[in-house]
C-alpha cells in the first residue's frame, strides 16, 4: 500500500493518521488563535469597515453591482439566514428583496454599527452568533447568505462549516456567497507560513495595532473542487476583484 505524507502546522503527517493526540493539540491552539486574532481585527475595524467598498475605481463597482444582482435574483422571496453579516451593507441591500432575514455576526460591535444603519427593515433580524455553531439559531430558513466570510474559514475547518451551514438551511435551500480574488496591492500584505495550507492578510487597525488575519483566496476551479461535491446546481463567477457563488443544499 503507498504511504501518503501531509505537512499541517509544521508536523509531516501520515494521511489516515492525521489525529494524534500532539497534533490534535497543536491544530486546536493554532486554529483558537487564528479565531481570536480574526475576532479582534474586525471588531477593531468594525467603525470603519465600510470604507472598504468604497473604491473609485469604475470596474471594482461594476463587479459590486453584479454581486448584488446576482445575489438579488438568487435570495428574492427566500427567508434567508446571513452568516458573518458585518455591519449589515449586504443585509440592507438584499432586504429589500428577501422575504425575511435572521442576520449573525460574532462582533457586538459589527451588530451595533448594523443596527443603526440608515434604511431599518422591518424584516431583519440582527442577533450575536457563531457561524460554526449555526445549529443554535432557533429559526427555519430556505436559503443562506455568507459575503466576505469563506475566505476567513481555515481549509481544515470548510468541511465542518459547509455541513453546519447545510444542515440548518436544509435541502433544496438556495445558498449565496461572494468574497475576494487575490489582487497584488489590495487588502494588505499576503502572509504565507511553512506548513501551514493557510494564507494571511497584514492588517493595520484604525487604532494602528497590525494584525494577521486568516485570508485565503480561490479561482474559480477551485471553489467548483471544494463546493461541487456538497452542493447541486453549483454556478460560479470569477470576475477581477470578486468571485460569487450560487448553488442548492441537495
Ligand atoms: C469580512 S467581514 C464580512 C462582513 C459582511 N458579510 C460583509 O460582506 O460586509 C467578516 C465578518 O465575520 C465576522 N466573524 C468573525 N468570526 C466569526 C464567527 N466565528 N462567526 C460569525 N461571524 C464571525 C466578523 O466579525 C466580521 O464581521
């Protein structure tokens, strides 16, 4: 039988043999930090996170029109569950479509700045959550909204979040996500570590303290790899500075 060898965290580690007790440990602390340090950034960041969208440039505010009507299309009507919602700017826009929406964030801070946005929707539901923990949200939904959030999962942890996010929305839910494509000189320094799969963003708080923040980026191939398995009717978009995705919970 051909052995088969993974380098995770620093450690080679015989595929089928991935959990010993050391490891185990060592992937647990590791993935604790990267969670805290993401935590902290955009609660840090959360007065000023919307400057983000705002760019002059005439083609990155193309794109961001066409995730929005593609995400418009793809959630109108639904009673939808918003993972990671931020301050909200995905959540006022797709309102004015969706049915009803119960909108999580793990940031207090996110939450309030979402709170107090300009156009207040009778049919949001702002409330403090964790994405990996989405079996605690008490409602039903049919469809699943994650923007600007599948990039901070860690790739040993997109299994466990797919399947948590699946299982609350349920079958035939629609699900929608967009988020980055790597773009030199956007977003900060990207940050790569030996042995470990996961890539990094060098953030400066608006407090001046930096940050590295967990920030993987994927093409279109990729995401079709990860997401065709567990998904039907899988469509995806690579354009120049965002890729957006839309499929069904099978
Ligand atoms: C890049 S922002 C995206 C915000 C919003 N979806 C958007 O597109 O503008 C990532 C968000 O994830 C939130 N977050 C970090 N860890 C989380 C977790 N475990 N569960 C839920 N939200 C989390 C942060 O507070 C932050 O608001």
């Amino acid at each position: 039988m051909t052995r088969e060898f993974d380098v995770f965290h620093g450690h080679v580690i015989e595929r089928g043999n991935f959990i010993s007790n050391i490891c185990e440990h060592e992937i647990w602390q590791a993935m604790t930090q990267f969670d805290e340090a993401l935590r902290r950034y955009y609660d840090e960041q959360a007065n000023v996170y919307d400057d983000m969208y705002m760019r002059s440039d005439l083609e990155w505010r193309r794109e961001l029109e066409a995730v929005t009507d593609a995400m418009a299309k793809a959630l109108s009507g639904r009673r939808l569950l918003e993972v990671a919602c931020g301050t909200g700017f995905w959540t006022e826009i797709v309102a004015k479509v969706a049915r009803d929406i119960v909108a999580i964030d793990i940031s207090e801070k996110m939450l309030t700045i979402a709170r107090k946005r300009k156009v207040r929707s009778a049919n949001v539901e702002y409330r403090r959550g964790d994405a990996y923990a989405l079996a605690e949200v008490s409602d039903e939904f049919n469809a699943g909204l994650a923007n600007f959030w599948f990039s901070h999962v860690p790739k040993a942890r997109i299994d466990e979040f797919l399947h948590g996010f699946h299982k609350k929305l349920g079958k035939t839910a629609v699900v929608f996500m967009a988020d980055n494509v790597y773009v030199p000189g956007i977003g900060g320094q990207l940050v790569t570590k030996v042995g470990i799969e996961d890539t990094f963003k060098l953030r400066k708080a608006s407090d001046g303290s930096e940050y590295e923040v967990l920030k993987n980026y994927y093409s279109s191939d990729t995401l079709r790899r990860l997401l065709s398995p567990k998904t039907s009717d899988l469509k995806v978009h690579e354009a120049k500075y965002f890729w957006w995705v839309q499929y069904m919970v099978p």
